[in-house]
C-alpha cells in the first residue's frame, strides 16, 4: 500500500465502458442472438482488435458492437458449467468488462488501485492497442482498466 494517495479516486478519470467479454458456452448460438435477435454489428476483418484476430480465426472469440460503440467480445468456453443451471441464480458468465481512461492517467490509475489494496489478477500489460490492467471488485467480478497506446 502507498504511503500518500496519489488520487482519492478515480473520479473524473474514467471516460466510458470500453467493452464487455462475456463466456459463451455455445458460440454458434450467441452469435445468432447478438448479430441476428439483437442486430448488433459483428465485427470482422480490419474491425477485429490485432490482439484478438488469432482467436476470432480460430471461432473462439466473436466481436460486436452496440449502436452507442461498445464492444462486446464473446469469448467461446465450451466447458463453463455456472454454479446453477439457472442463469437467474448465478453470475460465472461475465469475463470481465473494461473501462477507458486517457493514456496520460493510465498509471494514476494503477497506483490509486495499488493505494486501496485492490486484488490485482494481471498487469499491466502493454499490447499493440494500448495498456491494460485486470483486477476485481468485491463481489469477484473481473474487471479492467485501458488505454489506447501514447500518442
């Protein structure tokens, strides 16, 4: 844990939901309800993230985006069982979902979840796309928070 907080928080900082990676257990079906129920954009070719188009090749992972241009990123885990059949009464579905900060607060960002002793599970990470670090909240859900790469 820091000594001094560099922020009180993350207040102001974080500009929108980047996107959300969901567990699919069957991808043929979640991508008929999101492309073709929902009518929402599957991402291909250029569209597709450089650090996803192996596994959008290899049918693992499946792009969309909403009208307002989040992403949602289906990722295929045939063997993911939730802890009740019922997805009413359980969650184990979410992968993670991403928050978008500017570059430049990139490392506040790091050292404000550093000073609250939040559970970090990896990062940060640097990729063609920009930075990224994963973490959880309270309750275990995964989350992330990245930037594009420094002008």
């Amino acid at each position: 844990m820091l000594s001094t907080p560099p922020a009180v928080s993350l207040a102001g900082c974080l500009r929108e939901v980047h996107h959300l990676a969901l567990n699919v257990k069957d991808m043929q079906a979640s991508r008929y309800f999101y492309g073709t129920v929902l009518g929402l954009h599957e991402l291909t070719g250029s569209e597709v993230p450089e650090t996803l188009k192996k596994e959008v090749a290899a049918g693992k992972v499946a792009n969309f985006k909403t009208p307002d241009g989040t992403i949602i990123d289906l990722f295929w885990e045939p063997d993911l069982t939730p802890p009740d059949p019922d997805p009413k009464k359980g969650f184990t579905r979410m992968n993670h979902f991403a928050f978008d900060i500017a570059p430049e607060l990139f490392d506040r960002a790091v050292e404000v979840l550093q000073y609250y002793d939040v559970l970090i599970d990896h990062g940060p990470v640097t990729r063609p796309t920009g930075r990224g670090i994963y973490f959880y909240d309270p309750d275990g859900f995964l989350l992330e928070i990245r930037c594009n790469p420094a002008p």
